[in-house]
C-alpha cells in the first residue's frame, strides 16, 4: 500500500470522527426589543435547539456586555424546564449567575433536548446611550463542571455551541426638551426679565 493511500485513509477516519463529534447544538439570543431608551428595562430570552444524543442537565455562561457603560446585567431568570442554583454551585462556578438544573437537580435531572428550549431570560437595564452587543461566553470549559452546555451523557464533555450575538440600540428618553421648546422658554425668560427691569426702573423713577 503506497503512503498517499494510507495518508487518504487517516485524513478520511479523521474527517469521519470530526463529524461524530461535531455538535448540532444552536443557541439563539432574542430581545424583546431591539430599541429601548435610557432607563428602560430590556429582556433577552435564551433558547437553544439540542440534539437527542447532546441533552442536556444543566448549563452556565459568561455574559459578554460590548462596549461597557450602555447595559447594566440586572438578573437572570431561569426557563421552566430548569432550576437556579439548585445545589449552590455559584461557588464552583465562574457563570455570571447566568446558570441552571434540569429539573432542580444537576446530578440526576433528566436529559432536556428539543428545538427552541427556553434556558432562561437575562434583565438588563440601559444605562447608556450607544448600541449594546451582547453575547455569551463559557471560557473555563476544562475547569469548571458548571460551564457551558452540560450533557446528560457522562462521556460526553461540557460544550459551548455556535451563539447569535444580539445588538440592541439605546437612545435618550422623551424627558428631554425639543430645542424650538427650549428657545420658546429662554424667550419667555427675557422677557419677564425685562418686565421686572422695567418696573423697576418706573418705580425708582416714581
């Protein structure tokens, strides 16, 4: 057998266990608005479509807030089919509290798959004016158990799948004066200014 066909047959085994590997999870980030003004409150939903051979028994992500200073992180909510911490593991965890149980109970919840499962609904609060970028991230998939999508299969390893960035724009709210309302107001400013004066001016005159 030449080298070129063994090389052939190492590259075709290795694409073959890629694509086992390979995972079909998605997860999709959706604000309720894509607009909000300063002071509002925004919701973003979590949801993910997962595999029958990747269910899942937990997950926990970092929340990714670009550029600072036009979203603050209020809380996160997790979706019906998953509890909060259930066995306190913030401790063991480096999730932005952006974490949940399948079923309240990490190591024996049942596997959670499907399309458009809800894990949970971020709060956040513009604070800022500009255009916000969220996104989330799970960087210590190797260290810490909580991180990531957890599979339900203990062959399995913690994974992060492909995430759809949400952008929402913040603009100032409706409590500021228009300028024509500002320049109606200096006018009637001036002028009680010089009525004042000109009282005055008749009274010393007087």
């Amino acid at each position: 057998m030449s080298k070129k066909s063994i090389l052939c047959g190492i590259l075709f085994l290795s694409g073959c266990a890629f694509l086992q590997t390979a995972s079909a999870a998605f997860i999709n980030l959706t604000p309720s608005s894509t607009t909000a003004l300063l002071g509002d409150t925004v919701q973003v939903a979590i949801s993910a479509d997962i595999d029958a051979t990747e269910a899942i028994i937990g997950f926990g992500f970092d929340l990714s807030l670009s550029p600072g200073g036009v979203f603050d992180f209020i809380g996160f909510t997790p979706g019906a089919q998953f509890a909060d911490d259930p066995l306190n593991l913030a401790p063991f965890s480096d999730s932005d509290g952006i974490r949940g149980a399948s079923n309240g109970d990490l190591f024996s919840g049942p596997g959670i798959f499907g399309n458009g499962i809800l894990l949970g609904t971020i709060d956040l609060k513009a604070v800022g004016i500009g255009t916000g970028i969220l996104g989330l991230l799970a960087d210590d998939l190797n260290f810490f158990f909580t991180e990531g999508l957890i599979p339900e299969d203990p062959g399995l390893v913690n994974f992060l799948p492909p995430v759809t960035d949400t952008s929402i724009s913040v603009s100032a709210n409706g409590n500021i004066p228009e300028p024509s309302l500002l320049a109606l107001i200096g006018v009637g400013l001036v002028t009680m200014a010089f009525a004042v004066s000109a009282r005055r001016k008749g009274k010393a005159s007087g």
